[in-house]
C-alpha cells in the first residue's frame, strides 16, 4: 500500500500541470450519471463543466477541487463545497462532495478512506458541521455508510439523487429539523430529460391524462416538454412521486395543467 500522498487543490493557476484531468474527469461523470438512471451527453459537455468547477475554485473560497497523487501517479479526485445549497432547498448551507474518485487499479485498497479523510478535515478546519452527498447507487452507497453517511430520507423516487448526510465532531440541531421537514412520502421534482426510467414512468401518467381530455398522446410529448424545461426557465415541468412511484405531474408554460393519477395499482 503507498504511503507518499499529496494533495492539491487544482485552480486555473496550476490546471496546466494536470492535462489528462479533463479527460478522466468527463469519463468519470458520465458513469456516474449512468449509474443513477441518466443519459448524459458526451464528453465535450464535461470537458466544459470540469472547465467551470476549475475557474470557481479560483474564486470561491468554499470551493475545492482536490486531486490525490503517489508520486507522478493519479490516485484520485474529489471536488467538494464547505457552504453549499444545492443539494437541498433549507434555510442553512451545509458542506457537500459534489464528486469524489478513485481510480480503478487503486479502489479496495483504502485510499478512498484517506481521501475522505483528507477532506473531512477541509470541512472542520472550515467550520462545517454537517454534509450532505448523492452518492452513486452502484458503485458509493456502501462506501458512503462506510465512512459513516447516513440516508436522510430525502428523494426515494427516482426522479431525484439520494441525499446522505453525515455530521463532521458536531450534530446541527437547525439542520436536522430542516431535513426532517422535508422527509415525506411525497415529492415533487424537476424531470430530467437525461432520465430515461422517469420519463418512461411519467409517460404513462401522461397517457392517462390524455385519456381524460381527449387528447392523443405521443411518444416524444413528455421528452420534448422536459428539454423545453430545461432550456427555458419560464417553463416548469415537474413529476409527483408518491413512495416512490410517479402518481402524477405539473406542466406550467403557455399552459398549466396539474394532474394526479387518482388510482395506481
């Protein structure tokens, strides 16, 4: 096992010194957004996400993008916020790892352990108490609980990322109750146009709905409505999950239409 680690917070200042970074980068998110049911463009489109996280970490304090190397060889990356908001709408920031990497030839080897070690401490140097991550459903969710993350609840259905939480020395009271607020057997979320099980699934409430007023549903009719979403934000376009299950949808645009599935076996 290695044990001549360092560890760099990448900016626009040194991006130079790490050239195969981009690539690694776009091959690992799209895996990642693979695995949790999404369809994602190809790899020009996180060529430019990897561009923008870079030039915030040169600006943003609360932002880091650490890299983890034995010598001249890559071990691992983790790209993390000390005061986010964007894994869930509360009134408090929290921390949150956006990503976090191995590379294949070194997982099982407790280098992730280090890692996550690493950037713990980034956390509690910075005054964070709690973090929040969506980790990946078939390659984190083990490792996550491992590291001692927990499922706050949030998002069973799966139009939506898990959301783990874990408290870093101290648990924030404010936070918790937030969360817990939150916790519901309902939830109403943004489709994703990449999410090829939630359209499907809103699909066949759509189908329903077309029913009652008469309409004749096409195939491209839910797809269309969630890329015409994304692109515009005057548009809104969001599923109604139930335990799980979509059992309904909201479309507010030149029109609004609100539907809920009355009965779903």
């Amino acid at each position: 096992m290695k044990t001549d680690f360092t560890f760099t917070n990448i900016t626009k200042e040194n991006i130079g010194n790490y050239k195969k970074l981009r690539k690694i980068y776009a091959k690992y998110k799209i895996k990642s957004l693979r695995n949790h049911g999404e369809s994602p463009c190809g790899k020009k489109v996180f060529y430019g996400l990897f561009d923008s996280i870079v030039s915030n970490c040169s600006v943003n304090n609360s932002d880091c993008f650490i890299v983890m190397k034995s010598g001249k060889e890559l071990i691992g990356f983790a790209s993390i916020s000390t005061a986010s908001t964007d894994v869930i709408d509360i009134s408090y920031s929290y921390g949150t790892v956006k990503d976090f990497y191995i590379s294949p030839k070194h997982r099982r080897k407790g280098y992730g352990r280090i890692l996550n070690r690493y950037i713990e401490k980034i956390f509690d140097d910075n005054g964070t108490t709690t973090v929040l991550l969506s980790p990946d459903p078939v390659t984190g969710i083990d490792f996550w609980k491992a590291m001692g993350y927990y499922d706050s609840g949030i998002h069973q259905g799966w139009g939506r990322h898990l959301v783990y939480i874990k408290h870093i020395n101290e648990t924030s009271l404010e936070i918790d109750d937030a969360i817990s607020k939150l916790v519901t057997p309902t939830d109403l979320i943004v489709i994703n146009p990449y999410n090829k099980q939630q359209l499907k699934e809103v699909y066949g409430v759509w189908k329903d709905y077309c029913k009652e007023v008469d309409r004749k549903p096409h195939r491209k009719d839910v797809k269309n409505m969630a890329w015409n979403a994304r692109k515009n934000r005057e548009i809104s376009f969001k599923a109604l999950y139930f335990k799980g299950n979509v059992i309904g949808f909201e479309y507010k645009g030149s029109e609004e239409i609100n539907f809920i599935l009355q009965h779903k076996k």
